[in-house]
C-alpha cells in the first residue's frame, strides 16, 4: 500500500454506476437491468464499497485524468453486472477499514486484504480471488545476505506496514524489535532505498511491481516468508451479500474473467503505474471521515 510522500491534496471518490435512461413516450415500462443468468438478481441495489483510492494496483485516483482505476473497480463493476448491484465506493484508511465494515459504516471492503482466522472473528469474508506469497524486497546491490534464511540471522531492519499481515510475519521471521512499521507500504518501500531499513516484506504482486518500477535500485530476494495467502473481499458479520458475491466470482473463475484481470491488473515484473502518478486517496490532509 505504497505511499512514499506526504499530500496536501484531497483526492475523494464516491463512484456509482448507474443507468439513467428517460422513459419512452409510449406507455411500454423501460427495461430494467437483470442479474446474469443462474446467478441471485439484487435488483439494483446500491452497495457502498470501502478502499483506500491509494493501493496500487488494486484501487488509485490518477493525477492525470482524476479518474478511478484498479482491480477493485474492474473486479466489482463486473460483479455488479452480473448481480443486477451499484457499486459505491467510499474512501477510508486501512488503519480503519476492518472495524468500521465490522460495525455496519460500509457495506463491503474491496482492498486487498488477506483473509485469516482473527479476521473472520469480526468480520465475514468472501471466497478468495487471489493467492499470494509474501517475500523480501532489499536493495538491488545488497551483497550481506542473499536469502531469507540468511536475512533472519543477521541483525538486519525489517520495514512494513502496520496492521497487516505482513507486519505479522515480519515479527514472526525477526522479532518485533527488529521490524520498522510505517503508515504505508510506499514509506517503507522508501526506507529500504534510502537504507534506513534493510529489507521491505511484502505480498510477491506487489513485490514484483515495485521492483519493476525500481529495478536500477531493489530487488526480490531469493526465498519466500510465507506462501499461498488468499485475498478477499470481507462484509460485516451475517451480511447477504457474501452468497451472491460468492456466486459471482464463482461464474467469474469459470468462464475466465478472474484470470483476464489478474493479468491486466498483475502483469508479471512491472507495475501497472506508479505512485508518483497517483493521488492521496484515504490518505490526503484532512483525513476524510467516513459517512455511514
């Protein structure tokens, strides 16, 4: 979740699809949208969504048009296709986001975000939509250590984000006094480069997309931290829509689609677009409050 600068812009999106079409004269009712075929019809309802607008490649507002992108756009916008739904996205840090789909704020949260057991005590998750491995990013002339086995026994600084799985994994593999955490994954990313910190753990996709961008100065370290984390999306606790979701992205992996956005979204060792390139979103001055 890389945000390696601080903004004094605030970029908010609150992005619904809708279709406004004006009756016709005749007295024939205009069509209504419909759900696909086989799949649960939620009649046009309105579904607030809760991201970062930060979080490449997942969600982000662009500098240059001011318009929204990423997997969770494509991802939901197909979804609701498919289920007859409006997507209605709301910003929100990540600091934040767990409790408040816990508490009912939003009625969904589309971000990335890991599935695991303590989660799912607040939270309800979807099927996961993605696996992945959480490795190390180091400097592309670091030459102390060459894998992660090596990287453990020395005395070396672990940058990550705070709240996330990789921060966790990062305590397990070095222990909490040697991890640095940041508000985002762009500062520790940024840590890593500037050699205040000696490595960055972080989710391979991700990984694979900074390294890209920076390939003159990181690299991915030989070896994985942990493998095979599914993301999903999480609702609160008894919400109706995790079966239809679960329906939706169940026909997406059939006929394919899951696959066409992992590689539209995930394109192997680069990254869809830079950070330098983004705005703020959740994280802009001053943070914007979440509306129920």
């Amino acid at each position: 979740m890389q945000r390696p600068r601080t903004f004094g812009l605030l970029v908010t999106a609150a992005i619904a699809l809708a279709a406004c079409a004006a009756p016709p004269p005749a007295p024939t009712p205009t069509a209504q949208p419909q759900a696909a075929t086989g799949l649960p019809d939620l009649g046009g309802r309105e579904i607030t969504v809760a991201i970062e607008n930060a979080y490449i490649p997942f969600n982000y507002i662009r500098l240059d048009t001011g318009q929204a992108e990423g997997w969770d756009y494509d991802a939901l916008a197909e979804i609701c296709r498919r289920l007859n739904c409006k997507p209605v996205f709301r910003e929100i840090a990540w600091d934040g986001m767990i409790a408040a789909v816990a508490a009912g704020q939003f009625d969904m949260a589309a971000d990335g975000i890991t599935i695991t057991e303590e989660r799912k005590k607040s939270v309800d998750f979807s099927d996961g939509y993605i696996k992945v491995d959480q490795r190390l990013v180091v400097r592309v002339d670091e030459d102390r250590f060459s894998t992660v086995e090596e990287f453990k026994k020395g005395n070396f600084k672990l940058a990550t984000q705070k709240g996330t799985t990789n921060y966790d994994e990062g305590v397990k593999l070095v222990g909490e006094a040697r991890v640095i955490a940041f508000d985002d994954f762009g500062s520790a990313v940024q840590a890593v480069i500037s050699k205040d910190a000696d490595a960055v753990i972080i989710d391979d996709v991700a990984g694979q997309g900074y390294v890209g961008v920076n390939a003159d100065k990181l690299k991915l370290l030989e070896g994985i931290v942990s493998e095979g984390q599914e993301l999903g999306f999480i609702f609160p606790k008894g919400s109706d829509l995790v079966g239809p979701i679960n329906a939706a992205l169940r026909s997406m992996r059939e006929d394919g689609t899951l696959q066409r956005l992992q590689e539209k979204w995930f394109p192997k060792g680069r990254q869809v677009i830079t950070y330098d390139q983004i705005g703020p979103g959740a994280y802009g001055e001053p943070t914007p409050t979440p509306q129920p």
